[in-house]
C-alpha cells in the first residue's frame, strides 16, 4: 500500500490522496509548497481569472501595463506591447495574453473561454483597444481566411467591415 499525502493547499479542508497527484508550487514567499494538481490548477485558474477581472484591476496594475505599452505606431496606429512574449508575438501579463486582457477591460467583463479576442490589425502584439474585437472561433476563423484571400483590407477590418464576419 501506498503512504498517502496531505495537501496544505488551496482547498478550505486538509485532503489525501496518492503522492504521484502531488507537485512543486512556488507562488509563495516561503519557498516551495507541496500541493496537489487540482489545486495548483485551482491557483493557476484563480489567478488568470483575477488578471482578467477588470473590477479588481488595481492602480499599480494599470500602470505597470500601460509602462509595458508602446506609442501609437504605423499607419494603423498599433500601440505594441513591449514586454515579455509568446514565441507567436502575442505579449504575455501576469501569465495571461494581453489580447484577452485588453478585451476584458474593453468589455468590463471577463469573456468566456469559447470568445476569442480577435486583432483586426493582424499584428500579435498590438494592445490597442479599437483592433481587439470578440469572436467565436468560427467567425475568427472566416474574417482571417479573408484576409489572406485578399477579400477585406485591415483598413476595411478596423473601420468596421468584421462585424459581417459574426454569426
């Protein structure tokens, strides 16, 4: 038999289980923490989730973002993100994309996983507000397939031609 681990982490009450459930957390000042997979994916989802939320966005939060942002940029005016990125460009905060964050303050809301923050510019690093618009996987999907066929311009996108592509 198997000895059994108790995990300290985020779940209100004490709970065993096998030690292969188990992992290193190192989110705490004290160092690393032994805690099971649901609740390091608790944490992890908790903690994208509070990024996301525009109501507990705090000053400090909206300045180290906006300190991350470039000037207006090009012919598009693309405001990019300066700091920390995915290997496709698209610009990483606190552990979440920046597109889905912008999204989120533009629409006060957090966006649920089936909406998609769609860059009307095409560029992966651009934060403006005006070029991240919500999609469904479908219609994102259609509106990029457009563009590389030639069918609509990022002019034509951004001036408001991508509502045609929502279902």
């Amino acid at each position: 038999m198997t000895d059994l681990k108790t995990c300290g982490g985020r779940n209100r009450e004490a709970h065993t289980l096998e030690p292969a459930d188990f992992g290193k957390h190192a989110g705490r000042k004290d160092g690393l923490q032994e805690w099971c997979k649901g609740c390091m994916n608790s944490y992890t989802d908790d903690r994208r989730l509070r990024v996301l939320d525009p109501e507990l966005w705090t000053d400090a939060w909206r300045a180290a973002f906006n300190a991350n942002t470039g000037a207006p940029e090009g012919a598009l005016g693309c405001r990019l993100w300066l700091a920390g990125k995915q290997q496709n460009g698209y610009g990483v905060f606190q552990g979440v994309v920046v597109n889905r964050i912008v999204l989120a303050q533009k629409m006060g809301v957090v966006p649920s996983r089936s909406v998609q923050a769609a860059h009307l510019c095409h560029t992966p690093s651009c934060v403006t507000p005006d070029h991240i618009v919500p999609m469904a996987p479908t219609d994102h999907q259609a509106m990029d397939t457009a563009y590389r066929n030639n069918e609509v311009t990022i002019e034509e996108l951004i001036g408001g031609a991508w509502e045609e592509f929502v279902t």
